[in-house]
C-alpha cells in the first residue's frame, strides 16, 4: 500500500482471504494508484464500519468499496444493501468481486446498486486488470465530486 497522501483514494476492502487482500492491493499498486485501503475481513466487520462512518462524523466515508460476495457471516449482498442505505455511503462505487461467474449473481450485484462486477480469475495477469477496473470508477467518482480537479495519479495505461 501506498504512504497515504491527501489525494489518496480511500479503498475499504471487503475480502477474507489474505492471498486475495494482497492482489488487491499489488493490482492497484501495478496500475500506480494512489490509495488508502481499510479492510474488514467478514460482513459484520464490513457493516460496523458503515455505521461507524454514519454515526461518526470523524470517520471519513471510503470513496471505493471494493466487495467479496462471499464473506464470512455476512454476505457481500448483505453489505451492499447496508451501504446503499448509508446517509454517507449510498453514492460510492461498489466494484463487487467474485469467483462466480453466474449470471444470476452478477444480476443480483447489479439489482443492489454494485457499480462493477469483477469475476475473480485463475491467473495473476487476469486479476490485474481490476487495477483499471479501480482506475476507472475511481477516477470517475473523484471527476464527479471534483469536476475540475484535474486526476493526480498516473496516466492510465495503453
């Protein structure tokens, strides 16, 4: 992870396998992201962040959700509709992760308000790619709340 800097991107990470958390984050250090990353490893971790955001207004709100489907005791649909409900949350992308490829359970991510849907796959260079995928949303939610800053972080690349 990247030393956290005013123009970070403040990631909360929903994901119980550690493996998983470091793809995570090597794929978005791979695409230059500048980023802040707060993980919760279960679904009820995941909420009680939620709701220590709404509750106090210190806690900064992320500007990216990134969202394992399957977590231990909640479910990362469980999460994404607490989320949607949040006074401080509703508007974040969700880029929901999973090793489903069911159309069903990308429907269902799309019916709850997920912003991305992002198959986990079996190679390294496949699961690169959700660094773009970050990029992507990210950036767009930095240009929508920000619509003449200009992005800070590296140019994406071709």
């Amino acid at each position: 992870m990247n030393p956290a800097s005013p123009d970070a991107i403040f990631v909360l990470l929903v994901e119980d396998s550690p493996a998983d958390v470091f793809l995570v984050s090597h794929a978005m250090e791979q695409e230059g992201l500048d980023f802040t990353l707060e993980l919760a490893d279960d679904g009820d971790a995941a909420i009680a962040i939620i709701d220590r955001v709404d509750t106090e207004a210190s806690h900064p709100a992320p500007d990216l959700l990134l969202l394992d489907i399957n977590v231990p005791r909640r479910t990362g649909n469980d999460v994404l509709e607490r989320v949607r409900r949040s006074p401080r949350c509703m508007g974040i992308p969700v880029v929901m992760i999973s090793s489903s490829d069911s159309p069903v359970d990308r429907q269902r991510a799309f019916d709850l308000g997920a912003t991305e849907y992002f198959r986990k796959p079996s190679t390294l260079d496949e699961f690169l790619k959700l660094g773009h995928v970050v990029r992507r949303v990210a950036m767009a939610r930095v240009h929508e709340r920000h619509p003449h800053q200009q992005p800070t972080s590296t140019p994406e690349r071709v």
